[in-house]
C-alpha cells in the first residue's frame, strides 16, 4: 500500500517529509514524490524509483522551500510505476495538490463525468479523479472543508488522502475512509502519516483518525470534524512502540500483520469488480463471444500461486465447464505443451518476477497462445507482457510465505470462473447473485477465523517438536493441503506432506506412526464420508487428527481428535476459509520454534532465477 506524509509548522516541511517517507520505506513502493507550499504557491517534485532518486533531485529537500507540504511513497494500484502516475497529485492550475493511500472504485465513472465537464488529465491513476473533484466543488463552495465534504459524498473505495490548498497558506487537510491515517501534534508544528513510523521522530502522541473523519491543521491548531461538518473532539494515544515494531502497526512479524490483512486485501480485490451487484471484470479483454469459444485453460504458476490454480481448476470446470489443467511453471515451460487456439493460458504470480512463471508465459505467447496474468505488483515484468492482467490489490507483501496475496488469487480466480460461467451460460443468474452474496460476506468470515488465533496457537504449540506433518484432502480439500503443508514447511522447517486423501494407502500411509500429526480437509460435503474413512485409516494407525471443516459437520467429532470450524460458504470459495486456520497453524509451529518466519532460510520472496 502507499505511504503518505504531511507536515504543517515552523520547520522548512520537506526535509520532515523526506524523514517520514523513509520510514515508510518498508511498506513497499515504486515511485514517491513531495509537493511544499513555498508562500506563493505549491511547489513540487515526484520520481519513480527509490526515495534516494528523490532525495537527490531536492538536496534533500533543501531546494523546495516551506513550511507546509505533503509527501508520498506509491504502491501502484492504478497505472503502471511512472513520473507521471508518481503523486502528488493536482487540479488543472495547479493550487491543489493531494496525496492519496487507497483505492477509489468508482474512478472511471468519475473521470468520465469530470472529462465531460472539460477536466483533463496527466495520469493514469485513481487519485488524480480526487484532485480535481476537489477542484470542481472548490470553485463551488471557495472553502476546503466543504469541498472536502461533497468530494467524499461521490468517491466510492477506500483513501487517506493528504491535501493543501494554495488560497490556504499553511493549512493541511487530512481525511480517511478504510485506509490508515494518523495526526501528531509536535513541538513545532502538527502532522499526518499512514502509520506510526512516519513521526515517531518527532512525537509519541498520535490521533488514530477514524472512518469520515476530517482533520484540518496549521502551525498551532489541530481540528477534527465528522463527515456532517461538525467539529468533533478527539483523545491522543501516547504510543509505546518503538520503530521496529510501529513498521508491522504492532504486530510481532510482518506474516502475521499479512494474514490480518486478508479481509482487507479481499474487499480491496474484490468490490471494484462488482457494481450494481453484476461482475465487471474490465482489465479481462476478452468477449462473451471469444469466451465461448475457449476450449481449454491452463493456470501455470509456481508455490503458493500454483495452489491457488489447483483450487481454481475445480471451480472452472465445475463451474465454467472449461477443462482446465493446472501446471508447474517450471514444468510447463520445457515439456514443449500443446496448445492449440481455443485455448487460454492465466499466469499467477505475486511478484510478477518469478522466472519460471514469466518464462511460461512466453512459451504460450511463443506459441500464439492469449496470456492472462492474474499479478500483485502492478507494472512488472508478467503484467507487462501478458496479454491482459487482473491486479490482485494485495498491497505490498513483505512476508516470504504469502498469505494475503494468496488469499487475493483465490478471489480473482474465482470471479474469473464465475464470468466465464455466466458467457457460457452455465450457470443461472440466480446461482452467479448467491456466489457474489457469498463472495462479499468471506471478509467477516476471515474476520472470525483470525479471531481464533489463540486456540490455534495453544494447538501449535504441541508441534513445534513434530517431525512430519500430513495434510490431506479430496478435490478443493486436496488443494488447501498443499497450501497448509507448504506453509508449515517453508517457516517451520517441519516436514510436511500434502496428500490426496484417496492416494495414502497407495504407500504414503506406511509412514503414519503413533502420534503422526494428520490434517484432514474436509469442506466438500459430498465427500466427507470418503474423507471420514481415510480419516479411520489413519487414525487406526495411530495418527492424531486435526479436522479443518465446515461448522455444523459434528459427525466428524467422532473420527477427529481437534476440529477446527470454518464459517458455512459457498462450496467453491471453502480455500479461502480453511486456509486461514493453517496459515496460522504454520505462523505459530515456526514461532514456537523460534525460526525467523518473515525471512525463513533458504528463501527469497521473489525466485527471479530458474
Ligand atoms: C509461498 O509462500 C512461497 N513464498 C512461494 O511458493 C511463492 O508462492 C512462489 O515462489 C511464487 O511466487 P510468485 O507468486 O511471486 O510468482
């Protein structure tokens, strides 16, 4: 996600801003700039690339002069890293200038809207739509505060925003709606930042800003109004963190702040491709007509984004009825596959760097086969040469196990099948409105898995001494076991296996021993009684059995020595339930462990090389 910075006082602000965006460095960005109020008008500069590229080109700061001014590091969401998408922000002539963290749904809309009124635009991105709103119902009301008000009536998704006026010399305006934003009050003067790291520097005393809320500050004063105008009162907190520990907002490792993250990452994935209730998938360029005539699919990806394409080659074809065939990255691009037209190829990749999947891609392209990337950093190398890419808005993943971005693909995989469903009439109306209903209520039911933790925890804490761990699953069950087993492997260094529940006795099952820990998968209720029964296989065999399954499944409380509950759903969208409790299973194991889980040994969080 972005980072912004504002700072308004008796100090020079872009030397502070500088400062505060460092500290945001670690949340991860492709271009960031700064504009200052230099007591005639607002100055500014923006580049893509490192911080250092800014620090540069403003000597630090020294040659944008002022008092007030704004600041911020990009996580592109909307149009690909450049100078030009690089904020701030600002109208037409240039007196408004804005800072933006967050995702404005309806941007296009507005933009059309705004271009027919005669607005025109230098960027690609979402934020600049912010600007000149502001512009538009400023030219109105001549005073920010109101024209702050009837811009947030029309904008749809989730900002901090930072924002100066030039006829307002000195004064900051700050406002948020889903996206952090925080205040400090300091000795010389008063600030806002995405997150506590931004001005620990400078003060200990932070107003958490709240949904709606509006703060308007200058030199001496700080005030705060609701979303009605009204001028509200609010309490400091004294923060206690020190910097490390404010970079992960006070999460003990940046794995766990992700897997809390995943509601969001899921709303923020998810609600722009959904307007009015009907699927809108844009950046898909692909007709009904085009999607009709699809004979296959292969999802090629490596790891955790390969798993997803595993649980996803279910859904497609039960759904879409498109044979699809899921395949390693590093597979697919040396057994010279056979593709022929009518044949899709989607590559999935956090990254957007991963050799193996970038080579894949060109392997299908070599062959004049159509590539859909499905990629969570915008403006990498398999977003750039896919022939269409739907964004996963992860935000920026630090972790090495991905979890949120995971969580991101499993959703974008799912809208996906559901439109191709819809052009190839197989599915009716009525199912596609249960699915999106379904869809739009995962985000409360992550919410409650992640309210478990501590149980979770307790039960991690018998293992860290386990030496082999087996999940196993039938169908989409057998999918999330091959995303549990890996996550415990890759931060635990426990070994673990993922079966096909039906494949154990073909061998694997000599290995269970008294005590052996068995994840069993079980969310597909038209096969919990095959699963049930290789469930007695191994227990009779002395296995412990842990159950991962859908609330109100209590026969298996018979069969299992621990049951974890998931939230009841749509059968398709189970993984992005059951996952959560194993995510945390595998998070606990390697704590307990005392293993490094945000940079386990071994790994890299993108394999760039084969
Ligand atoms: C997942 O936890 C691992 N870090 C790894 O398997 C990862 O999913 C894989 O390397 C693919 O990375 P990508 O999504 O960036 O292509």
């Amino acid at each position: 996600m972005c980072g912004i910075v504002g700072y308004t006082g008796k100090e020079q602000a872009a030397p502070i801003l500088l400062d505060g965006l460092d500290k945001l460095e670690y949340r991860g960005y492709d271009s960031a700039g700064v504009a200052v109020y230099d007591g005639e008008k607002i100055q500014w500069m923006k580049a893509r690339g490192r911080l250092k590229i800014l620090r540069e080109m403003t000597h630090d700061g020294q040659i944008l002069p002022g008092t007030c001014g704004i600041g911020h590091t990009r996580w592109a969401t909307h149009g690909i890293p450049s100078n030009e998408n690089a904020h701030p922000h600002f109208n037409e002539t240039g007196t408004i200038a804005v800072v933006h963290n967050g995702i404005i749904e309806n941007f296009q809309k507005l933009r059309n809207r705004l271009a027919e009124k005669g607005y025109t635009f230098a960027s690609d991105t979402d934020t600049e739509v912010v600007a000149h709103l502001l512009d538009y119902y400023y030219k109105d009301e001549k005073d920010p505060l109101r024209a702050i008000l009837r811009t947030m009536n029309r904008v749809e998704g989730s900002y901090a925003l930072g924002i100066i006026f030039q006829d307002h010399p000195g004064q900051l305006y700050a406002v948020r709606k889903d996206s952090p934003l925080i205040t400090g009050k300091a000795a010389d003067g008063n600030l806002i930042a995405s997150d506590v790291p931004a001005i620990l520097k400078y003060t200990r005393d932070v107003y958490f800003i709240q949904n709606e809320e509006i703060v308007c500050m200058d030199a001496d004063s700080l005030r705060f109004y609701n979303v009605d105008g009204e001028q509200i009162e609010k309490e400091s907190v004294t923060i206690q963190w020190d910097v490390t520990a404010a970079e992960k907002a006070g999460y003990e490792h940046f794995m766990l702040k992700e897997i809390y993250e995943q509601p969001r990452a899921v709303i923020d994935t998810l609600n722009p491709r959904i307007r009015d209730g009907k699927i809108e998938i844009e950046e898909l360029g692909m007709t009904d007509e085009e999607i009709r005539a699809l004979r296959k699919i292969y999802i090629v990806a490596c790891g955790s984004a390969y798993h997803t394409g595993v649980v996803a080659k279910y859904v497609f074809e039960e759904l879409a009825r498109i044979p699809t065939e899921t395949d390693l990255a590093s597979e697919f691009r040396y057994r010279n596959p056979i593709l022929d037209e009518g044949t899709l190829v989607i590559v999935v990749s956090q990254s957007g760097e991963t050799a193996d999947t970038l080579a894949a891609l060109r392997e299908a392209k070599k062959q004049g086969i159509r590539v859909l990337g499905i990629v969570n950093v915008v403006g990498s190398s398999i977003a750039r040469e896919a022939d269409d890419v739907m964004y996963t808005w992860a935000g920026p993943e630090i972790a090495v196990a991905t979890t949120k971005a995971y969580s991101t693909q499993l959703i974008a995989e799912y809208l996906l099948a559901i439109r191709f469903a819809q052009a190839r009439g197989t599915v009716s109306e009525a199912e596609v409105d249960e699915m999106l209903a379904e869809l739009r209520r995962l985000p409360e039911h992550i919410e409650l898995l992640l309210g478990n933790k501590e149980r979770i925890q307790r039960f991690a804490n018998r293992y860290i001494a386990a030496r082999d761990v087996f999940f196993i699953g039938r169908g989409i069950d057998y999918a999330i076991s091959l995303e549990g087993s890996l996550k415990l492997k890759e931060v635990s260094y426990i070994h673990s296996e993922a079966y096909a529940a039906g494949e154990l006795k073909h061998g694997t099952i000599s290995l269970i021993e008294d005590g052996t820990l068995v994840a069993a998968v079980l969310t597909q209720e038209d096969l919990y009684k095959k699963m049930i029964s290789n469930m007695v296989e191994v227990k009779t065999r002395g296995a412990f059995l842990l159950a991962v399954t859908n609330v109100g499944n209590t026969e298996v409380e018979k069969t299992a020595d621990y049951v974890i509950y998931i939230p009841e759903t749509h059968k398709y969208f189970t993984a992005s339930l059951a996952v959560i409790p194993l995510q945390l299973f595998a998070y606990y194991v390697a704590i307990g462990k005392g293993c490094d889980v945000d940079k386990p040994r071994n790994l890299a969080k993108s394999v760039t090389v084969e």
